[in-house]
C-alpha cells in the first residue's frame, strides 16, 4: 500500500521560504501571486496489509517523526 | 483562484532526503516502510479568473522557478 503524507505550515505560523518564493515571483513579473506557502509531501511504501491499520502507523510516523505537531499539520492519502 | 503545484523528484534521480527519513524510519522501529520519496508542495492564490489563463501561469512558474525540471517533475492542481 503507497501512502502519500502531506506536511503543511499552520495558519498564522510565518513562513520564511513561501515569503522567498512569493518575491522572487513578483521578480520574474507574475505580479498576480499572493499568500504563497511551502510545504512538504513525503511518499512511502507500506507492507500493512489493511487501510486502518496503514493509517494508523503512518500517523504514528507522522506525530514522531515526518510533521512537527507544535507549529505543523499533516494529512494522511492512502492509495491501494 | 487557489493553485498547488507539487513537486518530486523524477524516478531514478537519487533522494538522499527521502533516504535519510527511510534510515529514521527503521531506527524508530516503523520496519515496513520502503521506497521512501520527499517532494515540496506551493500553495498559492492568483487573481488570474479563468482556469486556462491560471494553468498558463502556473506553468510558467514552474518551468522558470518552482521546478528544476532537468530532474524533477510537477503537477499542478486548481481549487475554483
């Protein structure tokens, strides 16, 4: 089973790099972009055999590993 | 308009990040896990107002910034 982890900046948490990429668009003359935020995606292969017990290992992943809960939040896609 | 554009690494280029969080993985006890690959997600809004002239834009984007397409793929995806 492939999981797809979507790994985003919470509202309101300032984002350095979405604000980098934001300017240097505005440089490049697409001055119609705004609100500009970066985040990850991490796919991975998984041998768990049913989708609940997936989903649940991969949230274990995610509060101990691939997310940083305190200012981050994930979203889990399951893909059979 | 809200537009994300994904981007990963195209097959067979080498993702030591992804690599990296495979190793953790494992030494966190999360055995099953294989083919572990880390990409970037863009988020952003755009005043452009039909769907065609968004894509447009966006592509351009990609192929000029977001995107280093020599070894990595996007995809872009529009939210009305």
């Amino acid at each position: 089973m492939k999981a797809k982890v979507h790994v985003t900046l919470k509202r309101g948490v300032l984002d350095p790099q979405g604000k980098a990429i934001e300017h240097a668009l505005h440089t490049l003359g697409f001055g119609g972009v705004e609100n500009v935020r970066a985040g990850k995606v991490i796919e991975l292969d998984l041998t768990a055999a049913d989708e609940a017990a997936a989903r649940q290992e991969v949230e274990a992943m995610c509060n101990r590993l691939l997310a940083n809960t305190v200012i981050e939040d994930y979203a889990i896609e399951l893909v059979a």
